[in-house]
C-alpha cells in the first residue's frame, strides 16, 4: 500500500506540469498525501505499541542485556577506536559479572522489547551526593532498530520514571567529542554543565543537565 500510495502521488505531480486541470490535480494530489500520512501514522504507532519495557533483575538471565549493550556501544568503540585495553569499562566490553554488580549496587536496567526481541535498553540510578538529581546511563538501541524513535521512547521512559521518583533534574555524561549524540540530548532539554579529564578514559567527558 505504502508503495502504491508514493506511485500515485509522484505520478499526479507529473501531471500536474502538464496537465490543464491543475486545481482538479492538486485536489487528488493533497487527498492521496492525506491518506499517505494517516497510514504513516498508524504504522508508527502499531510499531509503538508492540513494544514494551521490561526491568532487568540482577538474579535474571543477564546474557541478553549484554549482548544489547555490546552490540549497541560497539558501534561507538569502534567509530571512536576503543578496544577493551584502553577503555575496559565501555559497555561494548561489559559482561555478566559486571553488568549483575552495577544492578545489585541499585541501578534499574530496564529493557526495550521488541515482542520477544531486545532493541534497547536504558540504566536509571539515584543520586547519592545530589538531593533529587537522578542519572540516566546506558542508554542503548540495537544497530537495526536505530532511526526508529526508539531512543526517543527509551528517553521519555526513564524521565517518567524519575519524574515518578520525585526527581528534579537529570545528569548524563558522554563523549565529548560525539557531537552528534550531544546534539541529540541537546534538542531534548539538556545543557551542558562541564566538561572534564579522567586518567583512566581515553577521552574527555561531557557531563549535561536537565531541569524536570
């Protein structure tokens, strides 16, 4: 249908430069772009609405949650050339052990499902230092469904949550130099707040904010 649609519509703009009844033309033209749309929308939301959050517990199976996070900030790695030598703690290098540690110290890891199917997931952990400030860590999509809305959706998720929790800001820290991820946190609400050096990282962190 998606396809027929595009075909009518591309072939109604070809008549319409050649065409003499070009009100009559820009009528159907419109109306076919309205069904276009409308379809679009329902397919977007049908996608949405078989997805589900699921949290991980530390006593669970974690080996699918760490396949999300390898698979997911592996890309990263490798875009950026970390290995497991000069950035051990990436979570493209995590495994169970380490991953079943993080939870039992009070992260909540929840994970985005595809019907039975991982595409993400996303970590939420309280502040100890910082009266009601929350962090948001790992946040994570699956290369094939990326450029979907799911971080989008796996951003929204755990601002709720936090919301929820009576938190009044939201901490991330990042790459400094993935000026696209910042981007991305920028056009949802964040700011940055510093900018710093760890010995222990092969690259400098950007720490961003955001007000509930």
């Amino acid at each position: 249908m998606l396809i027929s649609q595009l075909s009518k519509i591309k072939n109604l703009f070809e008549s319409l430069k050649y065409g003499c009844n070009r009100f009559f033309l820009l009528k159907k033209v419109i109306k076919l772009i309205l069904i276009f749309a409308k379809f679009l929308s329902f397919q977007i939301l049908n996608n949405f609405t078989k997805m589900k959050f699921l949290k991980v517990s530390p006593d669970s199976d974690l080996s699918e949650s760490v396949n999300v996070l390898n698979l997911s900030h592996g890309t990263v790695a490798k875009e950026f050339g970390f290995t497991k030598d000069d950035n051990p703690s990436n979570n493209a290098f995590i495994n169970v052990e380490t991953l079943k540690a993080q939870l039992e110290k009070g992260i909540d890891l929840y994970l985005l499902l595809d019907g039975n199917k991982a595409a993400g997931c996303i970590a939420i952990e309280k502040s100890l230092t910082e009266i009601g400030t929350f962090y948001i860590e790992k946040v994570s999509v699956v290369p094939e469904y990326r450029h979907n809305g799911y971080g989008t959706m796996l951003m929204n998720f755990a601002t709720k949550k936090i919301k929820k929790s009576g938190g009044k800001s939201i901490s991330i820290a990042l790459i400094n130099s993935n000026t696209i991820l910042k981007k991305w946190y920028l056009n949802q609400g964040f700011f940055e707040t510093s900018i710093k050096d760890f010995p222990h990282l092969p690259f400098r962190v950007c720490f961003m904010k955001k007000q509930l």
